[in-house]
C-alpha cells in the first residue's frame, strides 16, 4: 500500500496532469495507510455514501462568531524567568505528609518550566474597561492534597464562592490573612464538609495558611472584573474579551514581586511579554 502512494506522490511531484490535485507529505503517508486499512470491510456503496454524507471544514477561511458569541479580541503572553534556574529545597513536612507522596514533595515557591517560562504569575488588568461584571456562577476550588494547598495562586471574583476542600485522611484549616476582607479561619477535620467563603472587596494578594502544617501557603486575589489569568507550567497566560483599547496590566509573583507594562490592545488581540530574575538583597 505504501508502495502505492508514493509512486502516486512521485507522479505528482514530476507534474503529472492525473495526479496534480495530490498533496500529501511523507509525514502523511503511514496515517493514510491506517485509515485505508480501516475501511477494508466497508463496500463501494457505502464508502461512496460516506464520501457524498463527509462534512469539510474550510479552515483557510477566518472563523466567524456564531450566534450568540462576541468578536471580542484577547491578550496573550508569556512570563520567562532569567538567571540560573533556582534549586528547589524539599518540604520540610511531617512523617504522615511525607506518606501521602511516592517522592520527595519540592518547594514550589518559584516553578520555571523546561522553556524557562515562570508558573504561577498572576497576571491582571489594572485599569479594566467600564462595565458590571456578573461573577461566575461555578465556584473557585481550594483543595489541600497531601498537605499541600492546590493551587498555589488563583483568582476569584468579588461574590464568588470559594470551596475549600480537604482531600487529605487528617485535620487541616484555611486561615487567611486578608487586609481588606474580614479575616477568617476555617478548621476541616477529615471527612468534614466542604466549606465555603465569599469575598465583599476586591483585595490581592490574600495569603492562605494552614496553621498546623506551616509550609502550606497559598496565595488569592479578589478581583472586580474577569481580565485576569495565572500562567500555566510554561509561563503563559491568556486573557479573554478584552476589547481595544489602552491598558495597563500588571504581572505578579510571589517571590520575585510585580511589574507593570501599559499596552494597547488592537482588533484581533495583542500581546503582552513579562521577565523576571532573583532580586538581589
């Protein structure tokens, strides 16, 4: 079979007029095989019905919104960290922590991909455009896994629920140490419901701990609009439905601080770049 094609794909390729709407590259040609292999047990008929019922998408064509779905432009980016990667300490964690994992948990504090781009960064609007924002209906999650906070950086919105939730076989709490909000501190014994919380105030960063496993950090932010993100392993972010317009965004890490850039977001979307290094003391 494969034989086959390519002598078809060298026809092609030497410009035969039989062959001249073939395209298809050497990558390709194991992937057709399966799929001709798999239509062994289909017949003439049939194969010609699933030709004339095939549904083809144009993807050369620029996709339009559907009903109901706003154009809306995004800003995309990425956060890289600079320097010599840091060595990530192991947790100190006490012997029934230790337990619940098959390797040595490691700090978590500063994350940098293979890529050298940085997680964990809480990327933001600072000055969003006029509007109400009506917060999610879902609420934000908070899990404590192996004595360890999951995730380590979110956002939630002003009115939204927080779930807290412990996922581990002993006692945990959740004490915040908000400025703006009303403090709180929460206790979960295993097998206690889920608790919830809901914010007055947009504040950030709120720092969460647990305060009989004192490595457990956290880190929130309240916000009063949805024009934020948190990167992802490799140091990248995306925000959503931003329209045009002239911005300031703000980039935020727990260890190396925060830095702030003013852009301008144009029709079909902008980008916005942020690097970070160690500060010096």
């Amino acid at each position: 079979m494969q034989s086959i094609i390519r002598a078809k794909m060298a026809k092609a390729s030497d410009g035969d007029q039989a062959y001249v709407g073939l395209k298809i590259n050497e990558a390709e040609v194991s992937g057709l095989v399966s799929f001709l292999y798999s239509l062994s047990d289909v017949n003439d008929k049939r194969f010609r019905d699933l030709v004339l019922e095939a549904k083809v998408t144009d993807v050369t064509k620029e996709l339009k919104p559907t009903s109901g779905d706003k154009a809306a432009p995004s800003l995309k980016g990425s956060v890289r960290f600079e320097g010599p990667r840091p060595k990530r300490a192991p947790v100190r964690m006490d012997e029934l922590s230790r337990k619940l994992h098959q390797s040595q948990p490691r700090d978590e504090s500063v994350l940098v991909g293979k890529s050298g781009g940085l997680a964990n960064v809480f990327v933001y609007v600072k000055n969003p455009p006029p509007g109400e924002y009506k917060p999610p209906s879902e609420p934000a999650i908070l899990d404590q896994e192996g004595s360890i906070f999951t995730p380590r950086v979110q956002g939630v919105r002003v009115g939204q629920e927080l779930l807290m939730k412990n996922g581990d076989p002993f006692i945990h709490n959740v004490r915040s140490l908000s400025k703006k909000n009303r403090q709180f501190n929460i206790v979960q014994p295993q097998g206690t419901p889920d608790r919830k919380k809901t914010f007055d105030q947009a504040e950030g960063p709120i720092t969460l701990k647990c305060d009989f496993h004192r490595w457990m950090e956290a880190h929130l932010w309240v916000m009063d609009h949805p024009f934020y993100a948190v990167t992802n392993t490799e140091g990248e972010f995306e925000i959503l439905d931003l329209p045009p317009g002239d911005y300031e965004v703000s980039a935020w890490h727990e260890k190396l601080g925060e830095q702030s850039e003013k852009i301008t977001v144009r029709k079909g979307g902008s980008i916005s770049n942020f690097k970070f290094r160690i500060r010096s003391e």
